[in-house]
C-alpha cells in the first residue's frame, strides 16, 4: 500500500518515526509530509532516512513540485495517515483550507484519510475541536480517538496520541475492510447486472370528487432509492411512481400514477418477464365507491358526509399468484407489533420477503429521509441499523441479492 504520512506539530511526532518504520518493514510505500509545527519537533532527516524518500514540507518548493507536484502526491497514495494531528490541522481540515502541502493534499484527494489527534487535555475537550472531530467523521474521516494518560505538559487525561502498533493495526484493519466491502460491491453488481426489477413507490390517492381525495403519508423516499440503488448497480428498473415530487434519472423507466386501480394496471402491463417486484408503494387499501363528477356541496350534506368506500386490489398478493411471478418483496409499514404483522403478511400474501419498518410518531419511516428496517424470509430475519434510505436502497439489495434465488421463486 502507499501511505501518505502527514505529521503535524505535536510532541508526539516522535512515535512517528516508529510508526513509518512498522509500514516500511512490512512493505508498504512510505512519504512523509511534514508541516512547520512539525518540523520544530523533530527533523524531516530522520523521516527521510526512515521511509527511504524525500521528506515534503513545502507547498511552493519549484524543486520539490518539479519532483512530484502536490497533486500528484495525492493520487500517488491509497490511503494518508496523519498522525499526530493537532488541533491546528483538524480544524484547517474542517474549514477546508489549503494554506500548506498537507492540507492543500487532503483537499485534492478521494482516498481514506485516517487522523490521530494528539493534544492538550483541554484542548481535546474544547467544543471547537470536538465539534471539528464530529464534522470531519460525518465527512468520512476516520478519526482514532487520543487515549487517557499522563501527558507531555504534565496534566492527565484525554489526548495521548495512540501508540505506533494500534495505529499501524488500525490502518491495515481498515485498509482490509475497504478491500473487503470493495469485493462485495463487486458481486452484488454482477448479481443485478441486467437483471429486471420492476418497483412501486409512494402513495396512491383515490379521489372522492374532484377537488377532494383520500391519501397518505408515504413520501415515496424509499421505494426511489431502492430505484437509484438498483440502476447504479446495473439493472434495468421500470418503476410505478404514485404522485411524489421526485426525480429519477432518465435511464429508469418511469410510470406515473394516481390511484391504486392505476398502479395495479400499470404492474399487470409490467410484471411479466421481471426478476424482481418489489412493492414499496403505500398503496390505498380502500377507494370512493361512487366516486362524484362533481365537486360535493357541503350545504347538500346537511346529515354529515357517509362515504362508501370498497376495498381496492391487493396488488402485491396478485403479483404473488401469477405463474412465472418474479421474485416478490412486499412492505410492511406498522406503527406496533411491527416484526410480528409483517411475519403474518409475509405468509398471508404468499410473498418471497417482506421489508417491515416502524411508522408514526418518533419512528422514522415516512416522510423521514431515513429509515430503520427489517427484512424477512420464511427462513429467517436480518435486522438493518437506521440509516438513510439512500444507503438502506443498497444494502437491502444486497440483501435481496443473497436470498438465491432464480427466476422462479425460492420461497413458499
Ligand atoms: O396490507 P398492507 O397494505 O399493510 O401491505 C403492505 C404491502 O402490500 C406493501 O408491499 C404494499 O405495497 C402492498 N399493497 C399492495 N396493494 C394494496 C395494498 C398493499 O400491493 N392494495
């Protein structure tokens, strides 16, 4: 691996010279990029003599650039180290700025960068730089976090930076991770690769008159992002939209509707052939009998309105009965006894898996750009962390990818 080595001024920058020697003797490329703080620690010869390259400390050096110009620097490396990191360089990171080559780096660069802040108890603490912490890891940094101890300056507490060997393990931890997590994208993308998913997303609304209708909250969220999720892994997606105020890429096959009766159309025109029907939409369970041709006076309504209502087709379990049906994900949206009602649709609608999340007050389901949910087979149950939904479209998909099956369902 190629490590990019940043060392900012702190007193721990002498753990550091340990640290490149443990990259080096287990043959991982090494450059070292020294900030002015940290060259009044320890000198850049000892680096260099260490790593077997030059030291980089200056962002306006002609002879340095006309060697490997900082751009180059940062596309060199697969993953940059800084450690230790001083509050300094956090909270430059934070801002953005590029006022020396190791900051101007992280700017130019998409690789992972691992932090190691090493400080002053009070200056570990102080909400500039715990606030600057939070913002850098919600930006992907990952941050290894100082342990307690007796310090340089003589107080006690957080701020020690870890020792090389921790630090060492946690970069080839994460680096193995990464490869990891790269494979699986790998395969879950040969998996859906021109596969067929035909998906149902957002509300239905069944018009009373035509001024008033009956709806509900589905915001449409979820079932767009398993559509996104899908098409960026390759498949191709015909997805049923009821009226939501998304957008989705022009390579996904869109069909807007209104009404439940809509909606079930367009999925008897487009289900056949599909390898997948997943069944997002909050589809109206009810609709007008007698729907009005014109707009209902209240003054006519003397009595109170009673409206007929007759139950619309349950598309899903429909979808389920069809010979050659594609594998069939449905949805289940409870406010209580969230695992317990989806286990029961699962069987009653005869479907292949059922995605259960908590809907209503605190729970995040609709409308909520996240979501928290469960997927379920007749074999089993695999519980998802709350994430966004955009992140939950991808790994739902894995999931759905590692269920084998064919064409022909697995399940029932
Ligand atoms: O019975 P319930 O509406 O709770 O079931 C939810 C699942 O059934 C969802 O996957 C939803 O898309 C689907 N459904 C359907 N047609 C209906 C009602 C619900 O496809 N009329």
């Amino acid at each position: 691996m190629k490590i990019l080595l940043g060392i900012t001024g702190g007193i721990a920058a002498y753990k550091s010279l340990e640290l490149t020697r443990l990259f080096v003797k287990t043959g991982h490329q090494v450059q070292v990029v020294m900030t002015s703080g940290a060259k009044a620690f320890i000198q850049p010869l000892s680096f260099q003599a260490l790593s077997g390259n030059p030291v980089r400390d200056s962002l306006f050096d002609c002879h340095q650039e006309a060697g490997m110009g900082h751009i180059e620097l940062a596309r060199w490396a697969d993953q940059i180290v800084i450690a230790p990191a001083s509050a300094e360089t956090l909270a430059k990171l934070r801002m953005g700025r590029a006022d020396d080559l190791l900051t101007t780096l992280c700017l130019a660069t998409e690789k992972p960068i691992m932090v190691a802040p090493a400080m002053n108890r009070l200056m570990w603490s102080n909400k500039a730089t715990q606030e600057n912490v939070q913002i850098l890891k919600q930006r992907g940094f990952e941050v290894l976090d100082p342990e307690e101890g007796k310090q340089a300056c003589g107080e006690v507490g957080a701020g020690r930076m870890p020792e090389p060997q921790a630090i060492f393990e946690h970069t080839m931890n994460a680096q193995q991770q990464r490869q990891h997590l790269e494979q699986r994208l790998l395969d879950v993308r040969a998996f859906w690769q021109n596969r067929s998913i035909l998906i149902t997303a957002g509300p239905t609304i069944e018009d009373i008159d035509p001024v008033r209708f009956i709806g509900n909250r589905s915001s449409g969220k979820m079932g767009f992002a398993l559509a996104e999720a899908a098409q960026k892994l390759g498949a191709n997606v015909t997805l049923i939209a009821g009226p939501v105020q998304i957008s989705s890429p022009p390579t996904i096959k869109r069909i807007d509707v209104r009404s439940a009766d809509q909606m079930f159309h367009a999925v008897q025109q487009h289900y056949a052939g599909k390898d997948v029907f997943i069944s997002a939409a909050a589809v109206a369970d009810f609709k007008v009998a007698q729907k009005s041709v014109k707009k209902i006076k209240k003054q006519a309504q003397e009595e109170g309105l009673l409206l007929s209502l007759v139950k619309n087709v349950d598309i899903v379990a429909w979808v389920a009965e069809q010979e050659n049906k594609p594998f069939v994900v449905g949805f289940a949206a409870e406010t209580d006894h969230v695992l317990e009602y989806a286990k029961e649709k699962l069987k009653r609608k005869k479907l292949d898996a059922i995605i259960a999340n908590e809907v209503g007050e605190g729970a995040k389901g609709f409308e909520s750009n996240r979501n928290c949910v469960t997927l379920i087979t007749k074999d089993g149950l695999q519980a998802f962390e709350e994430a966004s939904k955009k992140q939950l479209g991808f790994q739902l998909l894995d999931a759905i990818s590692s269920l084998g099956f064919n064409k022909t369902s697995v399940c029932n």
